[in-house]
C-alpha cells in the first residue's frame, strides 16, 4: 500500500503521496510543457514533480510561500526517497 501524509499549510490541507512504479516511468517520459521557474525553483525536482506527488494545483502553489512550499518539497522527499535519488544520478550523468 502506498504511503500518504496530510501536511496543513494554514488553511490549506496538502496530501502527499509515494509514487508508483508506473508514476515514475510516465514522469521521466512525458516532461511537461517547459516552465523555467518550474524547473528551477528547487535544486533536486520541478514543481510540475511536485504537483503530481500532491493535491495541489498550479493555483495552489501559485499562493503558497516560498517556505511553505519549501515544507511540501521536504516532506514529498520523504515519501518518495528512491525518485529523489533516481533524478540525482540523472543529473549526474546529464552533461551540463
């Protein structure tokens, strides 16, 4: 059974969840429309990764704080340890 943690972000109540498998395959397959903030506000996943590990939308993260947002990137860290580490040694063997 896959893990889900409830983060609370003042009013807003934010579902986490551990990818399948599957999930990861499509994400590494299908990138998303090329968003430059999206790609680099953090250093180790892009915010379109981020949305497809929550309930939030783009709106969502659009009102959120840069800490707050921060916190929903920590815990998605959490409960997908293995895609995080997966997207590092993709990074390192990416030519810059």
């Amino acid at each position: 059974m896959r893990k889900t943690e409830t983060l609370t972000l003042g009013d807003i109540k934010v579902t986490l969840r551990e990818l399948t498998v599957g999930e990861v395959r499509n994400m590494l397959t299908a990138r998303p429309e090329q968003d430059t903030l999206g790609y680099l506000f953090f250093e180790d996943i892009t915010i379109a990764e981020l949305l497809a590990m929550t309930n939030l939308s783009n709106d969502d993260v659009d009102n959120l704080s840069q800490s707050e947002l921060d916190a929903v990137r920590l815990k998605a860290k959490e409960l997908n340890p293995h895609f995080f580490a997966l997207m590092t040694r993709i990074r390192e063997l990416t030519p810059h």
